[in-house]
C-alpha cells in the first residue's frame, strides 16, 4: 500500500489488515519510518469498538513475537474449514 504523510516527521505504511473472528477486533499492520535518523518500526494498531491499543515495536521484537506466534500456531490442530 502507498504510504501516508501524516506530517514532516514520519511516513506511516499499512502492511495489513486482519480481524479477529471471535472478538472482532480489527488488527493493523503499519510500518512507522521516522524521516530524520532512519528509525523504522512496526506498529500494532488493535481497535476493539472505540478503544484503541497501539503498540510501536523495534525488528528483534516484532521478530520474536512473530516466532513466538508461529510456535504457538503450528502446535494446535488446524481448525474445520481452514486452509
């Protein structure tokens, strides 16, 4: 996706979008690139009705949350009707 220029400070890039089937939360991906120094994070945007949880995580991070993720994913069966 193009990113958006939110002001001078950052651009802000939509990575993905996914919802949670039981809760409904909506889940948002956004790469956070800060124009002066070079820093680039992930963001976590959770919406759940009005409220707003947000979290900006460095890549060894976003890494082990990812594996940590993952591990947990491949240990449960696949559920009925999932790819």
């Amino acid at each position: 996706m193009e990113p958006t220029d939110p002001d001078d400070k950052l651009s802000v890039t939509s990575i993905a979008r996914l919802r949670a089937p039981l809760g409904g939360q909506e889940i948002e991906l956004q790469q956070i690139d800060y124009r002066h120094g070079g820093l680039s994070l992930l963001r976590i945007r959770i919406r759940e009705g009005r409220r707003f949880t947000v979290f900006d995580i460095d890549a060894d991070t976003a890494a082990s949350w990812g594996e940590a993720m993952l591990g947990w994913s491949r240990a449960r069966p696949a559920e009925p009707g999932s790819p």
